[in-house]
C-alpha cells in the first residue's frame, strides 16, 4: 500500500519504509533464536490512541506543576527542547517509546507556563480554550469517521502547504521578536488579527484529519508497534498547537 505524503513530520512513507525494515530484522533475530516462529508486533488503532493518552497523561501532569509553580525557564526549556525531540524523533522514529514522553514532558511545561501567563490576565480563560480544544478534537473526529471530509493526496499537500506556510510565519515572528521586528496583525487583536487566528485554528483543525488518517494507514500498512508512540506523539503535537491558538483568539476577543 503506497501511503499519502503528510504535512505532520511525524508521518511519512520513508520513516514506515524503514521502521519495517528494522523490525522484519528483529524478527528474523526472533526467528533464529526461538524455534522458527516470526513475531509480529504490528500497530494498531487502538494501541495508538492508548499511547495518545498516555502522553496526555503525561503532559497534564507536567503542566500542572508549571502552571503552579511557573518559572521563567520553563518556558524555552519546554518550547525549544519539545522541539528538538520532535525533530530527532522525526527522523528517528524507532525511539519514539522514548522520546515520546520526554517530549510530552517538555510540552507540558510549555503549555502550563503559557496557561499561567493567560490566566493571570483573562479570567476563565484555561477552561474555554480546553473546551474549545476538547470540542473540536471531538467534532473533527466525526468528521473523519463519517467520511464528509476525505484525506485524499490533494488534501494532504494542500494542509501540507498551509501549515508549512503557518510555521515559517511563526518563525520569522520569533527571530523577529529579538531585534524589534514584528508580522503586522499576527498578534494584535482586531478585525484582522482575529481572523488570521481563525484561520490558523481551521488549519490546525484540518490537520487533525490527517492525524487520524494516520493512525488508519499505519495499522493498515502493518507499522511496528513502536509507531503507535511515535504517531501519538504527532497528535499530540496538534492538539497543544490548538490549545495554544485558542488561548491567543479568546485573549484578542477579551481585549476587543
């Protein structure tokens, strides 16, 4: 089965390709040393949404310290380390049961400190951007299961495009922020600033679709059960990306 091209870099063909070429020789290994009898030890759907959990448990448990006790270090340290352990296990997927954690680990103290930044200026802010967050992984799920949206080749390079574009935007605004430059409008609120973070969230919204389709074309294309962590972990990736995003539109709406 030749699997769609995914915007998420914790999804590709290669990354299968050769998370399966690592496992056949293990199982040859297996072979060899247990009388002759292949272990198969595939992904499944429902081992990766367990595995989805888990990192939600995970980073819940993390953000709630920071949010608690927030410390100014938490949140390069969380930002930048998630980061970087998102990159490695990207390319590195066979160590996503590791890396996997950690990585929920470092969100959790970004996402708590960030959370404890919103709630000391918005009242009731952390519940209403997690409902929203909650909402649309729910409603996009249904989407998915019911077919009105279907993940086909055009759809992931056109998603693809966009986060792409999104990502580079918000890097530029970052670089920018350390010699005074700014992306008008991408923080302000406003008509304007309002609407491109509408937008942002349908783009985000729609990844989830290709999350989803993920978990489908992993168990479909017998994956190894490592993948189950290393696709949750892109999940993962999406939701606090949502999460975030929610934040910043309710913020600009209570300020306006």
């Amino acid at each position: 089965m030749k699997l769609g091209r995914s915007n998420n870099p914790m999804f590709s063909e290669k990354a299968i390709a050769k998370a399966k070429a690592r496992t056949l020789d293990s199982d040859l290994y297996d072979q060899d040393n247990r009388g002759g009898a292949f272990i198969d030890e595939s992904m499944t759907v429902s081992g990766a949404v367990n595995k989805t959990m888990i990192l939600t448990l995970v980073l819940m448990c993390t953000a709630f310290y920071s949010f608690a006790t927030p410390m100014p270090i938490f949140l390069p340290v969380g930002a930048l380390g998630a980061a970087a352990v998102f990159m490695f296990t990207s390319f590195k997927p066979q160590y996503s049961s590791i890396t996997a954690p950690l990585f929920a680990v470092l969100e959790g103290l970004f996402v708590g400190t960030v959370s404890a930044v919103y709630a000391a200026q918005f009242e009731g802010i952390i519940f209403q951007a997690l409902s929203a967050t909650i909402g649309v992984l729910l409603t996009m799920l249904m989407v998915y299961k019911s077919g009105l949206i279907q993940v086909t080749q055009k759809f992931r390079m056109g998603v693809s495009m966009a986060v792409g574009a999104i990502m580079i935007l918000y890097l530029v605004s970052w670089i920018g922020s350390f010699v005074g430059f700014q992306i008008p409008y991408l923080h302000e609120g406003g008509a304007i600033g309002i609407g491109i973070t509408v937008v942002i969230i349908g783009i985000a919204a729609l990844n989830l679709l290709l999350d989803f389709d993920n978990f489908d074309k992993g168990e479909q294309a017998g994956a190894p059960k490592f993948m189950e962590w290393y696709f949750g972990m892109g999940l993962l990736f999406t939701l606090v990306w949502l999460y975030v995003e929610f934040l910043r539109l309710i913020s600009k709406l209570q300020r306006d």
